[in-house]
C-alpha cells in the first residue's frame, strides 16, 4: 500500500501540476486547440490504465504514440507555448520595471503619457464620424513581422496624422497601424485573426484582428468601429468595448507605464 502515502512534496508535486494545467486551459479556451490537449489528455490516461494492467501490446503502442507526440505537440501548440512563454516574460519585465535595469528598458516610455492622450483624441474624432481604425501599440514582444507587411512610416505620433491614415479614402486606411516607441511605426498592416470562439459574432474582421494580435504578443490595441464608432480596447485576448475616450487615455497610460 505504499502507493496511497503522500508527504508534504508530493502535494506540492501535484498543485504544480494542477496550476500548470490551469494555465494551459486559459491559453486554449475557446479555441480549437482545447479540443486537442483533451484528446492528448485523453489518450495519456488510457496509456496509464494499460501499463497498469500490464496490457504489453497496448502499452507498446500507446507509448510509442506519446514519445513521438511531444514533437507533434510542440509543433501543434507552438502559439500557445510562445503565448505562455510571453506571458512570463513579461511579467518578469514589468516587475524588473522598479529597478535599475527597469528604468533602462522604460526610457523609451518617457513620452507615453502624451502619446496615449494623441491616440485617444483621434480615436473620439474617428469615433464622431464613424471611420473604422485598428492602432496597435508595442510593448516588449517585437512587431517588426508585422510592421513588414505595411508600409513603414516613422513618425511622431499626431491626431492629424493617424485621423488621414485612417481616412476611408486614404491610400493606407485598409489595415492597422503600428506604434512602437510612442512612433508611428508603420501602416496598412496585416495582422493575424484570432481563432478563439468565444469572441461575440457581431465583432467583426478589425476586432478579431486586434484580438489575435494580443493573443500572440503583448501589444494592445485600440479599435474604433467603422459601424457604430464605438471604441474598444483589446489586451490578451480580450475586448472592452463601447468605452469612452476617457477610459480609453487611463488604459493606455496604464498598460505603456506598467
């Protein structure tokens, strides 16, 4: 009976487990990817009854199944590990921002504050006269793959600008724009759409794309619907929308300080 005695690390063995797993169900709900981690779980579990019966054959299968299914699993939850791994990243990042080496990577925050007030004026002009815009702003994780699917700019963040980039007969309007450094970095970018199926139907192509944007970096994104000129703020995954303009300027100060 040896095996029904717990000490006080295989319950700590067994939480971590537990929070891991927890972790990964809020990586993947909603999207297909759930659906696999439970067949993966599923077929795991299986493996482990037929070893315990000393099913020979089975478990020759099945074990063979799983060593070559950690490739295969890395292959298939490669967003989700990288989200995962970001996550920790920048967490790590935003703690270290209180200490020497933090005030060096905020430097190039110092114009946050001005920036977020820029952003938010032109999302309440855009917002007045229903003109769709999709603005992503940088964090840590690098943007420069999606930057090269645009047009690169390079400019100083201004209401009048981001309003004529977004204009619905610009030239660029078709797209997102990129801000990284409180710059306009880039235009008429091609983000990717986000897979998760929880995401209300009305929301639209801009909206999933700002969503899918976050899911895989740490940018935000404000959006304004060329619809209805709500406004929403989308971080990891999630949207807040039909927010004022107000809200919008605190969310931005908040995110870009921290």
């Amino acid at each position: 009976m040896d095996f029904i005695d717990f000490s006080f690390i295989d319950i700590i063995d067994i939480l971590m487990v537990a929070l891991i797993f927890y972790q990964i169900y809020q990586l993947i709900k909603g999207t297909a990817a759930l659906n696999i981690f439970v067949a993966v779980i599923l077929v795991y579990v299986i493996y482990l009854v037929v070893k315990l019966l000393k099913m020979e054959l089975m478990t020759m299968i099945l074990g063979q199944f799983i060593g070559v299914g950690v490739i295969a699993l890395i292959i298939l939850f490669q967003q989700e590990i990288r989200k995962f791994l970001l996550r920790l990243g920048t967490s790590y990042v935003t703690r270290s921002r209180n200490s020497f080496l933090g005030k060096i990577f905020s430097e190039a925050n110092h114009e946050a504050t001005n920036a977020s007030h820029l952003i938010a004026e032109a999302c309440r002009n855009m917002s007045e006269s229903k003109t769709g815009a999709l603005i992503v702003i940088g964090q840590t994780s690098s943007l420069q793959m999606y930057a090269e699917t645009g047009d690169i700019i390079d400019a100083g963040v201004s209401v009048r600008l981001l309003e004529n980039i977004f204009f619905k007969n610009a030239p660029m309007h078709d797209g997102a724009v990129i801000i990284v450094n409180n710059r306009i970095y880039a235009a008429r970018c091609v983000l990717p759409s986000s897979e998760n199926f929880e995401l209300p139907a009305h929301f639209g192509m801009r909206h999933r794309a700002a969503a899918g944007i976050t899911e895989v970096t740490d940018a935000v994104v404000a959006v304004v619907s060329e619809e209805n000129g709500r406004i929403s703020y989308v971080e990891n995954g999630k949207i807040e929308n039909n927010i004022t303009p107000e809200h919008l300027e605190r969310l931005l100060k908040l995110r870009i300080k921290s």
